[in-house]
C-alpha cells in the first residue's frame, strides 16, 4: 500500500487493522449569538471614543431605522470520542443557504471553529459526504438548529390514525 500510493499509511493500518482503536467524532455544540455593540474604551483613528449604554441603545437604534441586517457570531466545537484519529471534513449551512467548509485533521481532542456571519447557523455537519465509514456512531455527526415539524405531524398521524383503528 505504501509504495503504491507513494505515502506512509503505517498510521492507518496500525489503528484500524493492528489495533483495536475505535473512531468516532461528534458536534460537540453550536453557539449562534447575536453579535452585541461592544461598549468600553476603544482606539478610532487615532482618538480614544468611550462607548457607554446609552450609545448602545443610540447605535442599536440607528440599526433598525437603517435595517441592517446583524451579525451573528457563530461558535462550532466538534469532539473525537474514539481513539482512532482520521482527517475529517466539516460542513454548516446558514439559513440563507451559505456553506462553509473546514478540514479537520482529527488529532487533537476536540476544535473549536468561529465564524462572524450575516446569518444564523442552520446545519453543521462532520464528513458530509459519508466517506468515512468506520466511524462507530453517525447519529452524533450532526446537529441541526431548528428541526422541521413535519416528521413529527407525519408520525404522530400515522400514531393517531392506527390508535382509531384498534380501539372500537
């Protein structure tokens, strides 16, 4: 295999053939805040401005009057749980339909990803493409933000439905 591919894969077949490690990542947690209006001490061009709250409030204000739309500050953090490592890629969806990729290495424990984004995270997901196929348990490769209803209405029908046909 390694003169074939011109590389080193002892690594690979030392985890999962050899030993007995197992691999499993899994989305850790999603953070999705509105980006605040920093107050304190700042340095513009040179002069020292002071932010106070009732700035804020002002700045907050001029805001919505100009619609603009705000900032999100967007907190990613993915975990490997096995002791196995293998490079990962991971993939989130904003709600308007923006996607964003990263490469994960998988060495260290767990990584933290911060994005600064005009858009609410929708969907993050670990190895989109399902080309990793050892990984031990792909119900934690996800996490979706605000999951649709309708699966549920469905299942709750055919429930309900059922239940009307067994009881007289």
């Amino acid at each position: 295999m390694n003169e074939v591919s011109g590389q080193d894969m002892s690594w690979f077949f030392d985890q999962f053939v050899f030993g007995t490690d197992s691999l499993d990542y899994a989305v850790e947690s999603v953070e999705c805040d509105r980006e605040p209006v920093r107050r304190g001490l700042f340095l513009e061009q040179g002069k020292r401005t002071a932010v106070t709250d009732n700035d804020v409030k002002r700045i907050e204000k001029e805001r919505v009057k100009k619609k603009e739309q705000p900032q999100y500050h967007i907190v990613v953090k993915l975990k490997r749980e096995g002791e196995a490592v293998f490079p990962v890629d991971m993939q989130m969806t904003l709600e308007n339909g923006e996607t964003i990729r990263k490469h994960w290495d998988g060495r260290d424990r767990w990584v933290k990803y911060e994005f600064t984004r005009s858009s609410k995270a929708k969907r993050v997901e670990i190895d989109p493409e399902h080309k990793v196929l050892l990984d031990v348990n792909f119900a934690n490769n996800s996490w979706v933000g605000d999951p649709a209803p309708l699966p549920f209405v469905k299942w709750f029908s055919n429930l309900l439905f059922w239940s009307q046909m067994v009881l007289p």
